[in-house]
C-alpha cells in the first residue's frame, strides 16, 4: 500500500456555455422580431378597419344617391299631376240659386195626404162601376150609376182643391196599395173568379168596403185638415157616400 496521498481527479470541461449561447441567441432572435410580429398585426388591423369603413361611406353614398333620385322623382310627377289637373278635372261650377219661384200653398200636410188619397180612392172604383153596371144586377145598377156620376164630379173638386192649394197631383204615390177604400186588382179577380150568380154579392162586398174606407177618410180631414175649400170638398164626399152606404142592398 502506498503512503502517497491521492491525486485528486482533474475537473472535467465542462461544454455548458456552448450550449447556453445558441439558446440566449434564439431568444434574443425571438425578443426582435416580437415588435416586428405585433407591429405586422397592428398594421393589419388598420387596413382592415380601414377598409370596412370605406365600405359602410360606400354604402351610405349610395343611398344618398337614391334617395337624391327619388325626390327628383317625386318633384317632377308632382308637376306632371298639377298641370295636367286642369285639362282633365275642371272645378266644380259653384251652385246658383234658383230664379224659380217657391211654390206657396195654403195646405196643410193632412189636406194635401187627404186630397191626394181621396183622389186615388174614388178613381179606383170606376173599374167596379163598371163591372156592376155590366154585370145588370136590378138591384145594384142603379146604385153603381149614381155613384159613378158621384165619383165624377168629386174628383173635379177634389183636383181643382189640390190646384189652388199650390199642389201637384201625383197618382203614383197611392198606385197598387191596399189600403182601407182602395179597389185593386186583386178584388176585381175575387168578383170574376166566383160564379156568375155570386158576382153581384161579391161586386156589393167591395163596394161596401170602397165607400166605409172613404167615408173614414173624409172624417178625418174634417177633424185635422186646415184649407177651408178641402175641408169643404171632404164633408161633401162625406155626406154622399154615407148616403150611397144607406142605400146598399142586403144580399
């Protein structure tokens, strides 16, 4: 065994710092190029940005340029509609007032409904006068002639009444109605439907019926009507057929 102390042992090169630079390199490569990295995006963004909001000016001049036209548009057809207005439309002629002269009358609403009706009335029994007289019952003729003559002469009072009352006759407005004394169509087809020997009974049914309705009627003028001359012509038709009713058969 040897007595001699024990070498120590060489320290070993170390390669650390070889490989320590190409790492401290690379970092100092990557730290540079950073900015450069950040600096390319930023740049990026601004074009971008840039170029979104070229678009939305674009797009808001595009509008200004339709809506620029349509009022144009507008304006002109409102010229177009205003000077064609007159060749096409001309104004309305202002009303003028009437040089005729306002009827006057001396009627009061019930005289002038009663002359008009009681006209109406007695010209629709001329068709039973007639068929009664027709017919030659003994017991009706007689009766059918005086009434017709009757009925003749009322109605010249009757329309010389309306007349200078200031009214016009107007047969249309009591034409065709059913009402109580009118003799329609439909009572003289009742008469010729039965059989010849009824006829006369049916004819004085009619008759009946004729002079009850214009004997209420004449009541009534006399009671609500005004103008002396109607209320004067009424009681007089009145008077002859409450007198034509007496005289009716009983068959």
């Amino acid at each position: 065994m040897s007595n001699q102390p024990a070498e120590a042992p060489e320290a070993e090169t170390s390669d650390a710092p070889a490989t320590e630079a190409p790492v401290e390199e690379a970092a100092a490569t990557e730290a540079s190029e950073a900015p450069k990295a950040s600096e390319s995006a930023d740049s990026t963004g601004t074009a971008e940005a840039a170029e979104i909001e070229g678009a939305g000016e674009r797009g808001r001049d595009g509008w200004r340029r339709v809506g620029a036209v349509l009022i144009v548009l507008v304006a002109a057809f409102a010229v177009v509609v205003l000077w064609a207005r007159p060749a096409h439309e001309p104004t309305a002629p202002t009303a003028q007032r009437s040089t005729a002269p306002v009827a006057v009358t001396s009627l009061n609403p019930t005289d002038i409904a009663y002359l008009q009706l009681m006209i109406s009335l007695n010209t629709s029994a001329g068709q039973l006068f007639d068929l009664i007289v027709t017919g030659g019952d003994p017991a009706l003729t007689p009766i059918a002639r005086s009434a017709a003559d009757g009925h003749r002469a009322e109605l010249a009072a009757l329309r010389k009444a309306l007349a200078d009352g200031g009214a016009v006759e107007d047969s249309s407005i009591h034409a065709g109605h059913d009402l109580p004394g009118m003799v329609v169509d439909a009572d003289m087809a009742a008469i010729r439907a039965v059989p010849a020997a009824q006829q006369p009974a049916k004819a004085l049914e009619v008759l009946r019926d004729h002079l009850t309705g214009t004997t209420a009627l004449c009541g009534s003028e006399a009671k609500n009507g005004a103008d002396p001359a109607t209320k004067a012509a009424a009681q007089q038709v009145l008077d002859a057929h409450s007198k034509l009713l007496a005289q009716l058969p009983t068959m």
